[in-house]
C-alpha cells in the first residue's frame, strides 16, 4: 500500500517523518526484551512535560549521552558525568530527569538479577497485550487500573518519574496495550504481534 494511502492514528498525521516512522515501526510493537523495556523506561520519564515528538529529535542523542542506553554503564555515573550531561544539548538538560535516568538504571539491574524486567513489566497486564480496539482518538485514555498499580510498585521500588499517565505512555509504546486506532493499518499487524510472540 503506498504511504499517503495509509490511514494512520491522528495524532501522528501531521507529525514529521521520524514522527511517523515510529508509529509505523515501534508504537504498539510488543517489546518482551529487558533493554526496549530500559531505554522506553528513560524515554518516556524524560518526556514527562514535553512532547513525544521532542523526545524522538533528541533519540539519537540520548543514545550517545547514555552509552546507548547499556544500564550497567549508566548505574556507575557520577558528578562529572551528571556535569556532562546537563551541559548536553542533545538531551533534556533537567537535573532531576538525568538523576532520576542514572537512580532508574540501578533499580533496573537489580530487577534484572531477580526475575527480569520484562517479565516483571507485562504481569500487570497477564502477559498478553490488552487491546482497547478504539474507535475513536477521543476515547484514549490517559491512566488505566493497570497503569495505576505499575506505577504504584515502580515507585515502592524506588524507580523515579513513574507516574500513571508516563507509565501509560510507556505501557503504549511498548505494546503493552495496543492503542492503535481500529482503522488505522498498523491495529491488526499488532494484534498479529501480540499474539505471535506472546512467552510469558
């Protein structure tokens, strides 16, 4: 199907190409690996205010701030390194973001010890994506109940920027929950996705 022939959710419609490369490649993927589930994790907390779209012109220079996301190297960041980073224009100079990238990153690894993050992120929604099949833009929601508790538990284990509405987006983006307009041509290659790689 050509591109232009491609209905898509609205609220990539007038975004610019690489806003519209990731709602065709990424949004609503299932991820069931640990290192897509860190890098959304520090993505969506450093959007938190911003918009989505800034965060993607900066992907690229959040992958060269922070060692490409490698959780290990970021755990170890000091005060020299959290000067480098707030003197970066390639990323969100927020002091508060960038401590809260490098707490993240610690809490991460040690989730990874235990039973893994990935697999400890999809048992709030049973292991299966949840399909809202919507109908409509208008009836996204910002929160749901399974938002609530991830990010109720995330912030008992210490994790920062968590918030329901940041974990909702993250639990959007990662598949988690196919938010994908029901007409929009990437619902039913989701869904498909959904099903095929559903392991835990």
């Amino acid at each position: 199907m050509p591109q232009e022939a491609r209905v898509r959710c609205p609220w990539c419609v007038s975004g610019n190409d690489l806003y519209i490369h990731y709602h065709d490649t990424e949004w609503g993927v299932p991820a069931y690996d640990d290192q897509t589930q860190f890098e959304f994790l520090i993505l969506e907390g450093a959007q938190a205010g911003l918009s989505w779209s800034t965060i993607l012109n900066k992907r690229e220079g959040y992958r060269e701030a922070f060692a490409n996301f490698d959780a290990e190297k970021i755990a170890k960041y000091g005060k020299r390194d959290v000067e480098r980073l707030l003197n970066n224009q390639s990323i969100v100079r927020n002091k508060l973001k960038v401590a809260a990238t490098i707490t993240n990153a610690q809490k991460f690894l040690e989730m990874q010890e235990g039973e893994g993050f990935a697999k400890y992120m999809w048992s709030f929604v049973g292991g299966r994506p949840i399909d809202h099949a919507l109908k409509t833009h208008k009836s996204v929601p910002v929160t749901t109940k399974e938002s609530d508790a991830l990010s109720k538990d995330l912030k008992k284990r210490g994790f920062k920027f968590v918030g329901s509405t940041i974990i909702y987006a993250h639990m959007q983006a990662t598949g988690m929950i196919n938010d994908h307009r029901t007409d929009c041509f990437r619902y039913r290659a989701c869904v498909k996705l959904g099903k095929a790689v559903f392991k835990f």
